[in-house]
C-alpha cells in the first residue's frame, strides 16, 4: 500500500457569504494513502468572514474547478493487461455494474476514462496493488 499523499489545490473568487464583497476562496483535494479528502477556505478581507468547510463527497463545484483548471486527468494502464482484473478493481472503487464497468474498461483501455488527479491516482494505485501497471497524468482538452 502506498503511504504517499498527492495535492491538488486551486484559487478563485467568489462572493464573501458574511457581507457579499469578493473574496479569494481555496479548495484542495488530496489523496492520502489511499482516501480521498477535501476542503475549502476563505477569509473575506472586507468583514473578516471566515468559513472552512470539508468531508463527504467533493462538491460538483469544487470538482469542476478542479478538471478545468489544472486540468482532466487520465487513468492509463499498460498492456498486456487483464481486463478481468481491471474491471474487478473498477467495480470495487467505482461501485458500479458488470454493464457500467464494460463502458468505464473500455475508456481505460483507449486511454479515455479521467478525473481529477487524486481520483486518476488512487484508482491507479488501486491496479498496481492487483499487480497491473498503471499510472494517472495529467492531459490537455
């Protein structure tokens, strides 16, 4: 198991929720190991505000910020692969059908299926733990 932590963060603006003045807001999602964690922040220098929420599911929000900019990444597995294996792991952390998995198989093959590159990684992760070789990186839309 890996122990290493992978970050991935972005700065924007939005709207202070305490007085409505424009504040800069970070959000940060992380792979720890082998858990996915996020959070947001912000202190509004108009009213001093200050909000730092996290846990759950990542926010939509959140999670589109962070596939435009830095950027969609790509799961990528090398052959000779087992596709039975590839989509056992896939089932497990995707939670998903033996129909939805044959899709999501088929865009991992092709070099298709992406995220963020906390989720591309820990799935990598997930693959080299079942002895198949893969690696997420970072590609341009």
């Amino acid at each position: 198991m890996e122990k290493s932590i992978l970050v991935e963060s972005i700065r924007y603006s939005a709207v202070c929720q305490g007085c409505g003045a424009e504040a800069e807001w970070c959000g940060v999602q992380a792979l720890v190991g082998e858990a996915l964690r996020w959070d947001v922040e912000t202190t509004c220098p108009a009213c001093g505000f200050a909000l730092a929420v996290c846990g759950g599911d990542l926010p939509e929000e959140l999670r589109g910020r962070l596939l435009s900019e830095p950027g969609r990444a790509r799961l990528r597995v090398a052959p000779p692969t087992r596709n039975a294996a590839i989509m056992r792991v896939l089932r497990a952390e995707l939670g998903i059908g033996l129909d939805g998995v044959r899709a999501v198989l088929e865009q991992v093959l092709t070099g298709q299926y992406s995220g963020t590159l906390p989720e591309m990684e820990l799935l990598a992760r997930k693959l080299r733990a079942s002895g198949i070789e893969a690696a997420a990186s970072r590609t341009v839309d």
